[in-house]
C-alpha cells in the first residue's frame, strides 16, 4: 500500500532537483532516503477516506495553515497548486477563524472564481 503524506514545509528541492515541494504539497511513496531527511515535514494523510484529515464537521482539512504564512506565501500556494473546491473552502473558514486578514480571503475567494 502507498503511503501519502502532506508537505509541511515552507520550500524543499527534492529528487536532484526535478521536483520542488511547497506547503500543502502530497508527497506520494517517499523513498527511504527523503524520509529520514525530511520526514519530520511530512504529516501522513489518511487516503482510505476515514481518517483523521477530514474535520469533525464533516469538511476537509485545510491543505496548510493559511494564518502560518504571509498572504504573498499564500497566493503563491494557491498559483503552485491545483486545490479542490473543498481545500479552498477549508481554507477560508481557518483564515476566518484565526488572523481574519481581508486580503488572504480575497486571495482565496479569488482562486475559487478561477
């Protein structure tokens, strides 16, 4: 069974430099190596759809900590990534709920348009 886990970093160059990780990224099936070097930015991801990265609402966890980064790192997370509808959602509501900074929910209400 692979084994997905969440990129908790702020940036990391993997793979001789073939593939750069930012916040929020899955990292499928680390190899052994990357998980010693950089295990400890990796949070494991329950893919079977039961675990613990859905919230007790329902609702999926947002994919980082928007109020962990500035809203330039934050607009850059959301140009880097293709995140769901729900992602987006889950994003919002912990923007809301912690720094509350009008311009990261424009940024984010933004990527929703498209």
């Amino acid at each position: 069974m692979m084994a997905t886990y969440r990129f908790t970093g702020t940036r990391l160059v993997r793979d001789s430099g073939q593939t750069t990780l930012t916040e929020g990224d899955l990292v499928e099936d680390p190899t052994d190596a990357e998980l010693d070097a950089f295990g400890d930015l990796l949070t494991p991801v329950d893919t079977t759809g039961g675990g613990s990265d859905v919230d007790g609402a329902g609702g999926i966890e947002p994919p980082f900590d928007p109020t962990g980064v500035t809203v330039a790192t934050l607009r850059s997370n959301l140009d880097d990534n293709d995140y769901s509808p729900a992602e987006l959602d889950a994003l919002h509501a912990a923007e809301e709920a912690g720094e509350s900074r009008e311009t990261a929910l424009d940024a984010i209400d933004a990527e929703r348009e498209g």
